[in-house]
C-alpha cells in the first residue's frame, strides 16, 4: 500500500501491521508530528486502497470491504456502520 495525502495535504494514511502480535492498523500522520492509529478488524492485503472523502473522512478497501474512518478531536476513529455520515 502506499501512503495517501489528504485533499488538503493534513493527513498522510497508510497501513502497518505490529509484530509480534501482527494486528494491521490504519496510521495517519501529519506535517506537525501527530501520528494517530486505528486497529483493522481484518489483515490489509497488498493491494489495499486509501480514499480520502475529505481532510477528516477516509475508507479503506481491502479484501473486499470497505472500512470508514473520522478524525475527530485529534483522534482516529472508526465509523460504525450503524452511524450516519
């Protein structure tokens, strides 16, 4: 995968996986040194895609699903799919 930019260039996103336990993340970093993670409930195969909506909205398309992300009060969030956007 590579790292996406934000529309306004805010967030970088990209994904990354932490060994020894192996649990795939969403990371997003930005220009003023934030990093901010989320936890995948799947592993990100190699051809995952970023898609940014907007400076705070982004989707993950890996394996056939599609995940939503928010930053919200400088954290990383998950959109559940209950939640209306």
């Amino acid at each position: 995968m590579i790292a996406v930019s934000a529309p306004h260039d805010l967030w970088l996103a990209f994904t990354d996986k932490t060994t020894p336990e192996g649990d795939p993340y969403v990371v997003l970093a930005n220009p003023t040194g934030v990093i901010l993670r989320e936890t995948v409930p799947v592993d990100v195969q190699f051809d995952a895609r970023v898609d940014w909506a907007d400076d705070t909205h982004l989707q993950l398309v890996t394996g056939g699903r599609t995940f939503k992300f928010v930053v919200e009060s400088a954290k990383l969030r998950e959109i559940t799919p209950s939640e209306k956007q």
